[in-house]
C-alpha cells in the first residue's frame, strides 16, 4: 500500500460540516460530489498529503444512514492508495481478509475501490483505492 490516500469520517449533514472542517482544517472544501452507487455524497479537503471525504447519506437505506443509526457520526473508514488494485485485492483475500466486492467498483474522486469488511480488520473499514487512468 502506497499511503493514506484519505480518511472517510461520517456526518448527518454536510451543509453544517463543511463549514466546520474548513474551520478546523483552515483550507477550504475542494471537491463535493455525490456517489448515487453508494447512495452518498461526498466532500474533500486537502490536507497535506492526504485527503479528508466527509460523506453524508443520500437515501435512508445507505450505508451511512445506517452507520449513524447504529454508531453516531463520526470515523467511518481508512483508504489506502494502491497502485494495482487487483493484485491487491487477491492478495488480501489469500491473507484471509474479507472483502467486501468480488471486482473493484467506481468510487469518489476518480477511483476504483474496494472495501474490506471490519470483522476482518479489527473493527476498521479499510478501503483500498487506486487512480483510475
Ligand atoms: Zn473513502
């Protein structure tokens, strides 16, 4: 794995945490954009050499609806830049980890990606990422 490409933090509304994060963080928000696959929508800032993605449920059955439901907001997952996602994925998956696609599908940002399940990573959602050329 190449780095922490970004840290994936769940919010109920971005309206009201963009604005704090650019507080926080003092850069503004570069990037939002919505994932209808996942039923998300997504903000990004820059920070050094990763990234932060704020994600706000778009749909009551999304993945995040449910992750606040169940746990509040707050860190809902870790990617990790990879430079081939495929070989990545069979590795893991010969390591023993759980992963949560078959194939890597279309993220944020101009990426592939992959998820890991947490049972298998100590509690982490870990997404893997790669570039998508
Ligand atoms: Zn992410």
């Amino acid at each position: 794995m190449l780095k922490v490409e970004h840290i994936g933090i769940a919010v109920k509304s971005l309206s009201v945490s963009i604005p704090l994060f650019e507080k926080l963080l003092n850069t503004p928000c570069y990037k939002t954009e919505a994932v209808a696959s996942e039923g998300v929508s997504t903000a990004f800032f820059r920070q050094g050499d990763t990234k932060i993605e704020l994600l706000e449920a778009a749909r009551d059955d999304s993945p995040i609806a449910k992750f606040i439901a169940g746990k509040g907001e707050g860190m809902h997952h870790i990617a990790f830049e990879v430079q081939d996602i495929r070989a990545e994925m069979q590795r893991l998956r010969q390591e023993g980890f759980t992963l949560l696609q078959e194939e890597p599908k279309e993220g944020a940002d101009n990426k592939l990606v992959c998820f890991l399940h947490p049972k298998s990573t100590n509690g982490i959602l870990v997404e893997l990422t790669q570039e998508r050329v």
